[in-house]
C-alpha cells in the first residue's frame, strides 16, 4: 500500500481506515488481514499516528490491542468518517452504468434459483459482474459488505429500501430409503448452540419440542448439511421445502401447512436505487424469485413436479 502525505492535521483518511480494523478487532493479525499488508507495517503506521496524534491509542498486551480513553474517542469520529466516505463511494456509484454488483443472499436461493437463470442475465447485461455471497449471517449493507442483500428477517434501518419479494415455507422430511416404521423412530436434527438465535434454529427447537421424538445428539450448522443427514438416515429434518423437495433421497413426511414460514426481502441501499447495474440486478432477483413461488411455498408446479411415490403426511 503506498503511503499518503499527511495533512495540516496530522493525519489522512489512510490512517484512520488502518485504525479502525485495529480498534474493532484488537488484533493486528486480523487488520493486517483486512486492509492486505503486513503485520509490521500495521504497528509501524499505528505507532507513528500515535505520535502524529500526541496520544497514546491503545494498551498493548501479548493478548491484543484494547482501546485507550482517547482511543474510544477517535474510534467514534473514525467511524463517522468512514460512514461520510461510503456515501461519498455510493454517490459515485450511483452514475455508474457498469462493474460489479456483491450479493448477499441464502445459499439456497443461490444454487436453486439464482444460479439456473444467472446464463441468461450475464448475456443481456455483459457489462455487470456478479459477486454471490453466501451464509447463514447478514451482511452489512451499510459499510458495502454487499450492495443488495436477500434477507428472510425484515431491516429496520432507515437507510435500507426493503421490498418484500416472496415467502418460503418449511416441512419436515426424512430419508426415502427408510421403511415407515424406521421414519417414525428417528429423532430430530438439531442446531448447535451458538447458532439456535437463528430463526430457523429457533424454529427446529420449538419442533423438537413437540410430539414424541426425542432430540438428536447430532447438531449440523447448515442447511445443506441437515439435507444429508437426513438422506443418510440420521434423522429427520425441518428444512425449506425448496431445499428439501429438491433433494432426490428425501420424502416429506409432514407440513408445508402448520410448519414455520418466513418472508423474503430485498433489501439495498436507498442511495443507490436509481444506479443502473443496482436496478438490473434487483429486477433480476426479484423475477428469479416470483418464478420461483411455487417451489418456496412447497407447492407443485409446471417446474416442480410431485416426486412420484411422495406423499406427504400430515401434522
């Protein structure tokens, strides 16, 4: 990285962006990390704004770097900086007719609905380059972790334009290579600890809670993963009825009816609802996902055919 003149004030917009990893992390090995130069050049540059600065910033230990009094005070205006220069990034981008565009939305969604379509998007918009980014936990909208998000839990910032684009059901399915009788006997796949403020965590330990299954001792952290377990006997799983109808091994055994459900938004920065590339992509997922209502509500359709022999049980 090539280090920028310093101003009157002793310090730049360079400084405070190697700052704040720093101070939010406590650690330089992360920072170092983020902003991608070494670990000496993060301390050297932190020691010499300490001294620009005339203040001591952090308390240094062998378990970290912990913020001074002064510290917590630049953090606070650093942080308001950072929030004027992403509106400064986000102005620019919103006359931008091309680049990149970074999605964050549920890996379901990417493998099931937007992966089969994205051929034909990327050959009517060549000039926009798609970023998916999958996972359990959201991204930050507001520091540009990604530009438009798909979300199953609505945002409350003000900041966010958030649009509603579907409704996903959830069922409870069990191994097809199962007898009945060995379906009735399995127990219920769980989330681990740590993860069960999820709402479909929450939502498989009030199942768990119910009827005469006994909990598994077995805990998976996706919802790929419970899939498997399930096809492999394991026990029985509430997942998505779009995850769960696509896997061939599974049979539903209970719901869509009278199981968890959750709305789908689409949700992007109010500051760049006009941009071109922004609005293509956010035409496209919205169409991806209304083509794909009958496969989130666990519905047949002309493109979701009943499984033959699948039958699916009642509450």
């Amino acid at each position: 990285m090539t280090e920028k003149r310093r101003d009157d004030d002793g310090w730049n917009w360079d400084d405070l962006r190697l700052f704040l990893p720093v101070a939010r992390s406590g650690r330089l090995t992360e920072a170092a990390a983020v902003l991608g130069i070494s670990i000496s050049t993060v301390a050297r540059r932190l020691t010499q704004l300490e001294r620009d600065l005339g203040l001591s910033l952090f308390l240094r230990s062998q378990s970290g770097y912990a913020l001074t009094d002064d510290g917590r005070r630049l953090l606070q205006k650093a942080e308001m900086v950072e929030t004027a220069m992403f509106g400064v990034n986000r102005l620019a981008d919103a006359v931008a007719t091309r680049g990149r565009v970074r999605v964050a939305l549920p890996e379901g969604f990417a493998l099931q609905i937007v992966l089969p379509r994205l051929a034909t998007f990327q050959s009517a918009h060549p000039a926009i380059t798609l970023d998916l980014v999958t996972g359990p936990f959201s991204l930050d909208l507001m520091r540009r972790e990604s530009d438009i998000a798909l979300r199953l839990v609505k945002p409350t910032d003000n900041d966010l334009l958030v649009r509603k684009v579907g409704r996903m059901a959830h069922a409870v399915y069990a191994a097809k290579s199962l007898s009945v009788s060995a379906v009735a006997r399995l127990p219920k796949l769980a989330w681990p600890a740590e993860m069960r403020r999820l709402p479909i965590a929450e939502a498989t330990t009030a199942w768990i809670a119910e009827g005469d299954r006994t909990d598994s001792e077995l805990a998976l952290n996706s919802l790929s993963v419970l899939a498997a377990a399930a096809t492999n006997g394991l026990g029985c799983a509430l997942l998505p009825c779009l995850i769960g109808d696509a896997a061939t091994g599974l049979n539903r055994i209970a719901g869509p009816s009278g199981f968890f459900t959750q709305e789908i938004y689409l949700v992007l920065h109010w500051d760049l609802r006009q941009n071109p590339r922004m609005r293509a992509v956010a035409d496209f997922l919205v169409d991806c996902m209304a083509k794909a209502a009958d496969r989130l509500a666990g519905r047949p359709s002309a493109d979701n055919p009943p499984v033959a022999g699948r039958k699916p049980g009642r509450r």
